[in-house]
C-alpha cells in the first residue's frame, strides 16, 4: 500500500507515525515545498520526499493520500488528488471552498473523501453520546480555550493557519467541537452569541465566544470558546434530571454521578491512553489513530464515515453565522 502525506509539518508527521503503527508495510511519500521538512521527514521515518504533487505522480503510484497542509490550500490540492484518482483523506478545511465540486469530483472518479473529525473517534466523547438518551433534556455547560501563542510552542502562530482571520483559532475550534456536539446534543435550531476581543494579542478577528446553543432535541447548552485562556481548557458539564457528567478533556477525567452511591464514579473506558509529549494533557493520539483505521476500512471495506463533507457544510454555515457573517 502506498500512502503519500502531503505537508510535513507537525500533523503530516504524527500522520505519519500513526500510519506505520497501524501499517507497518506501508510504504509512505511526503510532499512538502519547504526543504527543511522534507529532510527532517526522510531524517525521522526514512519516507522518500518531493517538493510537489506533480514530481510525486512521477515517482509512485498512490493508493491514498493524506491532506496535512494548511486549510485555505486544501481545496486545490484535493482537486488534484481527485483527478489523480486517489482516495483521500484531509484535516479539518474549516472554510467549505470547493466542497461541491470535489464531492462531484469523488464520486465520479470512484474515490473516496474522507474528513477528519477527530473527537468522534475518541472513547470519551462514545462514553458521554451512549449516555444521552432522548427520554431526558440535557443541558450543558462546556469551555474550551487556550492562549494562542502556546497553541504551536516551536513557532510564532502567524506563521501558521489560526492567524488567518478565515481560519482563525476559534474557528478551528468550533469545527473540532461542533460536530460531536450536534451528533450528541441534536441538530442546532437557535442561538444567541456574545463575542468581542479582550487580548492584545495582534489579530484581526474576536478572540472570545459566549455561545448559547439550543437543539432540536429539547437539550441546550452554553459553548465557551476562546484563544485567551492562560490555562489550557476543556471542561465540560452535562446534565438531567438525576443525571450528570463532567469531564476535563483527559481520558482519566471523566466523571458520571451515581444516583444510588450518590457520587461521582470515574468512568471505566476500554483504551488505553497514548500521549505525546510535549502536547497538552488533552491532547491523546488514540482518535488519530482511531481515525486513520476508519479511512482504510472505509476505503477498503466499503464502511460508512461517521462524517463527512456534506455535513461539515452545514457545521460550517453554522460557524460562519456564529461568527457574525451570515
């Protein structure tokens, strides 16, 4: 099988190292333009490097191939993986430009798309969607946030995409939390926002969300997001009548009230973590493994995606109407 992971930056890399943990045989190949990755890719997991796509179709034949680069470059370039009849599988795009036509594209070239959608792979967001049953209404209270500047310690974050007010931190987000959420919570039929800037970090876009969030289903709940936070946060409050979970976005912090016992009891999960250091205690490679199991069964078992572009449109309408820009 042969795989080739366009950009080699940080998450390229991690792509690659999941891949051939789950694939030892896998043979992998890197694009990147900058040479510096490219050296540090052959350097760290022997993969053989091109500068561009079109040198690449010159070297290999490609059974998949994985989008890693920033998301304003993703339209194109799953374009051209599409007419290269490649299967594909691409990190958050956080702007939906060309999603149609690269959906048309997929289908008539016999490839599949694949969108990350990391928390829908990790066994704590499967633990609290088992406990949401429709019998109850929910509510919550859950706030994610972290100082910009720490988000990519090894380099200034305007030389990366959350600089970008089209792709900016709070929007990357939005887009990792929203589609668990709505899986979980139910399909968004109101809100209310209340958003401004209190940093003074350099960027042209808001830098705090107060989003309250109300679901088809009945449930509701309060969205806190930010790039602000000198902590790094995730912290989530669910619950019902006689109900409740809280969790602090670690796979040992999960929490579910016993009514009988009348305590908390941590909840018993079946992975075992794998963390990476020098990444936030929240941060677990699991769901990114998890992830990239699902786009080869999908690719060659004929497996349903637990979500894709057709939805992500309307996660991201929804984003862009948090935003302010209906």
């Amino acid at each position: 099988m042969n795989i080739l992971v366009i950009g080699l930056g940080s998450m390229g890399k991690r792509r690659i190292r999941l891949i051939l943990e789950l694939f030892p045989e896998a043979v992998i190949y890197g694009v990147d333009a900058r040479q510096d990755r490219r050296e540090e890719a052959r350097s760290l997991y022997g993969v053989c490097c091109e500068e561009s796509i079109c040198q690449m179709e010159k070297t290999c034949h490609v059974d998949a191939a994985f989008v890693c680069t920033a998301p304003l470059s993703h339209r194109q370039i799953i374009a051209e993986c599409l007419h290269n009849k490649w299967n594909v599988f691409t990190e958050l795009n956080l702007v939906s430009d060309g999603y149609k036509e690269n959906m048309r594209a997929a289908e008539e070239n016999g490839c599949k798309l694949f969108l990350s959608s990391t928390f829908l792979y990790r066994e704590e967001i499967n633990y609290i969607r088992s406990c949401i049953d429709e019998n109850t209404k929910w509510n919550y209270v859950y706030h994610v946030g972290q100082y910009l500047p720490d988000w990519h310690h090894w380099e200034n974050f305007k030389d990366f995409f959350v600089g970008d007010k089209r792709t900016n931190g709070c929007r990357e987000i939005m887009a990792i939390e929203l589609p668990w959420m709505i899986k979980t919570f139910g399909k968004v039929t109101d809100y209310h926002v209340v958003s401004d800037k209190i940093s003074g970090l350099p960027i042209d876009y808001k830098d705090n969300y107060l989003i309250q969030l109300f679901h088809e289903s009945g449930n509701k709940g309060i969205l806190v997001v930010d790039v602000v936070s000198p902590a790094a946060v995730r912290r989530l409050e669910v619950y019902g009548e006689h109900k409740y979970l809280r969790w602090d976005g670690t796979p040992d912090g999960l929490y579910e009230y016993d009514a009988n016992a009348q305590e908390l009891k941590k909840a018993v999960l079946c992975e075992k973590e794998e963390h990476r250091e020098g990444y936030r205690a929240f941060i677990t490679e699991n769901a990114y493994k998890n992830e990239i199991k699902e786009f080869f069964d999908i690719v060659f078992q004929g497996k349903k995606p637990l979500y894709g572009f057709e939805e992500d449109m309307e996660t991201l309408k929804l984003i862009d109407s948090l935003e302010g820009e209906r």
